[in-house]
C-alpha cells in the first residue's frame, strides 16, 4: 500500500472538483510518505521525534528518497519539520513521478494551447486501488485529503464520524496533529501576504 501515490492519484482525480494549494497537497504528501515509512519499519517516532530504522529499499523511487532524507543522526527531526523540509516542492514531484511510470497522462486540449495539459489518471490498478480506498472513506487517507483541500471537513455524518474514530493510534495522531498545524501556519502566511499586498496596492493608488 502506498498512500503517498494514492493520495496523488486521487488528487489528480478530483482536481476538477476543488481548489487545491500546492504547498497544502505537499505538505499532506510528506505526511503520507511518512505513514509509509513506519509500514515500511524505515522509521519510529520518539513521541514527535523521527528515529530512523535501518535503510531498506521499499521499491518505490520517492519513498526511497524519503527515507534517504531523514536526519540520523541525534538531534533527531521532529514530524512537524520534517513535514516542511521533505514537503518542499513534492505536489510537483509526485506529478512528474506518476507520468514517468505511466500512470498518468496529458489531457487532450488545443493543439497549441499556451500552457501544458493537466495530468489525468489513467486506468489502471493503481488508480483502482485509489478509488477503492477513497470512496471506502478509508481514515487515514480521508484525513490526509481534508488537510490537502481535496475532501471536506468531517459532516454530521454519522458513518463518517464513526471512521474517524478510528483513528485513535497514538503515531497516527502525532503525525496528522504536526500536519494540520502546518497546513495551519501556511495559511496564516498567505493570509498575511495577502494583507501586506492589499495595503501595498493602497500606498500606490495614492500616489
């Protein structure tokens, strides 16, 4: 199981359907890395601390350079951080990832349009496996979608609440409390940029 690809995929899936901040997808990616990381025995957490494990190769080129990536030596990483360093640019390389093995594609669109095609999904067990898992509700990759933008908060739905509650495991709810406090710090940054660039506008219609 790959929850990193599969949050990607669904992404690319439901890209019609929300608008989706790069720097929030990247950060719920590197989160999804690291649950993969602790399936893959590559990492435990010392409360919010990240001790790496002996490096083994799990198959798949991003998760590789994950885990190649964390910090091993004392003062271990915390979550928190390793979520901003390892999230830098990833909604990006996890696109560039999926078209590489074929798993996407270029849209159709005008022959001579001026920007690239958006990747689409195409059919294949990957996606299927994907679908599965988010249509199921499944909890760690709906948390993961509600922080990345791509699902809705959780409603009064009483099945949905229910899955939720699954997630009481301790690692789990450290890894998903550092990335909502992450996406929660970015958004107070854009907002604080969108001030200073309204109050800049202001100063120039003076003039």
């Amino acid at each position: 199981m790959n929850t990193a690809r599969d949050l990607a995929i669904v992404t690319l899936d439901t890209a019609s359907d929300h608008t989706v901040e790069q720097g929030d997808l990247s950060l719920a990616l590197a989160a999804a890395e690291m649950f993969d990381l602790l399936d893959a025995h590559a990492l435990v957490l010392d409360g919010d601390l990240i001790t790496p494990s002996a490096q083994a190769p799990t198959g798949d080129r991003l998760l590789d350079e994950a885990a190649s990536a964390l910090v091993r030596q004392e003062p271990y990483e915390s979550v928190e951080d390793w979520l901003w360093r390892r999230g830098r640019g990833l909604s990006a390389a996890y696109v560039e990832d999926l078209e590489r093995v074929g798993l996407t594609a270029r849209a159709p669109g005008p022959r001579f349009a001026l920007r690239a095609a958006p990747s689409v999904p195409v059919d294949s067990a990957a996606r299927r496996q994907a679908d599965e898992r988010w249509t199921s509700g499944e909890p760690v990759l709906a948390a993961l979608g509600t922080a990345a933008g791509i699902r809705d908060e959780p409603g009064e739905d009483a099945e949905e609440a229910e899955k939720l509650t699954e997630l009481t495991d301790e690692t789990v709810t450290t890894v998903l409390a550092a990335l909502g406090n992450a996406v929660m710090e970015l958004e107070a940054v854009r907002q604080r940029r969108a001030i200073e660039d309204a109050a800049f506008d202001n100063v120039w219609r003076g003039y």
